[in-house]
C-alpha cells in the first residue's frame, strides 16, 4: 500500500531497472498528494467540464490523458479518485515511450479495483484485462489504455478533456514537442495540470507555452502537502486562450 484516497488503496512499487520514468520524482509524489488530499476541488472541476460537454449533447463523461507517465501511478491515483467521487470518468490513456509500457502495465494491473477494463497495446498487438472495481458509482465504467507516445509525433486524432503529467519539461529540448503535443490533445475548455520542478524548468518553457495560445496559473502553496510548499515544486493548470 502506498497511499489512499478516501480509503481507496492504491499499490505501488517503484522500479529504476525500468529507467529514468521507473522511480516516482517528488514533483509526482507532490501532485498525487494533490489528489489524495484536493479530490473534491478536481472532480467538481472535471464534472463542470462534463457537465458543458452535456450540454452540447456529449454524455461520454470525461476523458484523460497522461503525458509522460514513466509508471502509471498518477493515473491510478486519478481512477481511484474517480472511484470515491461523482466523477464521470470514461477513459485514461497511459502513455510513455515503449520501454515503460511494462511497468505502467503492472501498476495498472496491481489496482484492478479502480478501473473496469484496460487495453494495453505494444509490439503492433493489444491485450485486453477486465478489473473489479469494488465502489463504482452511478457513471460510465472507467476504461485505461496503455500506450507509446512521442510528443509532437504520434496522432491518437482525438481531443481529451484533461491532460496530466509531472517533471515534463525538464529539458529545454523537451518544451517545443511537449507543447506541440498540448495543441494536438487538446480541445479549448481543456484542462491541463502539470507538475514541474521550478529548479529545472527555465520560464523559457512558460513563455513558450503563452506564444503558443495557453494561459497559465500555479495553484497556490497551500494546495500541496507541507513538505512541498515554499519551495521549488510547482503545480500548474494549463488552458487554451
């Protein structure tokens, strides 16, 4: 057991053999802390969101994607807090280069009790699993695709209603594909919270991000756990102009 929200467990085990996405970095322990201890602020958020796509005739719930998930473990943390929640949420799409897929696999496959089906695709085949989840309310089952993404390559040709991620934009090399990725992904009522080390992520990276269309906002210290607050981790939620 690694941690719970609202007494849903979630079980992870970091694995550094698989490489540099293997372990968990404090600005993705930081923003699962989010998670555990603002599960309400982001479903109500996310639900407002669903609540504008039915009006539009759109009853599908919401759809997720995470950016550079190297485990699979920030994408466990939001299907359980959809599990504890009035979260309509439909589907997660876990994505990484191919040589993570094993592990977000596993991590995903250790927590069948918050989603109801996963698809995971590699090698040019896809494998399909059905969990158990055990406090489902009323909403759409909750499907979890894992799969390879490169940024600013690879076409999923579908817009998503929330994207995630932590430490993505620690290199400057990373920013322009990154933000390419963002405009492929999105939709304009997106939202999009990423998690950043402000030690490594130069503000060349939010200057771009505001040449590109995006408006910007840190959630305030108060929002992180303790150990977090007054330093350099940073949470942002991201959105088109």
């Amino acid at each position: 057991l690694f941690l719970s929200i609202d007494e849903t467990p979630i079980y992870f085990r970091e694995d550094w053999n698989t490489g540099i996405g293997g372990g968990l970095w404090s600005t993705g322990l930081a923003c699962a802390k989010y998670f555990e201890h603002h599960y309400s602020d982001v479903s109500d958020n996310l639900n407002r969101l669903a609540e504008m796509k039915s009006k539009r005739g759109e009853n599908d719930g919401i759809s997720a994607i995470e950016l550079g998930s190297g485990n699979g473990f920030l994408s466990v943390c939001l299907l359980a807090l959809a599990q504890t929640t009035s979260l309509s949420l439909k589907n997660v799409v876990v994505t990484d280069m191919e040589d993570h897929l094993n592990l977000m696999e596993k991590t995903i496959r250790t927590n069948p009790h918050v989603w109801d089906e996963l698809i995971v695709a590699k090698e040019g085949s896809s494998s399909k699993y059905h969990g158990s989840p055990s406090n489902r309310k009323e909403r759409p089952a909750s499907s979890v695709t894992v799969a390879e993404y490169k940024w600013g390559v690879d076409d999923f040709n579908q817009k998503y209603d929330f994207i995630f991620g932590s430490d993505l934009a620690y290199r400057d090399y990373l920013h322009d594909p990154l933000i390419s990725s963002l405009l492929q992904l999105s939709h304009q009522h997106t939202i999009c919270l990423i998690g950043v080390t402000m030690s490594d992520t130069r503000p060349v990276f939010f200057d771009k991000l505001s040449e590109a269309g995006f408006l910007y906002q840190r959630l305030a210290d108060h929002y992180l756990e303790g150990h977090f607050r007054g330093g350099t981790f940073g949470i942002f939620i991201i959105m088109r102009r």
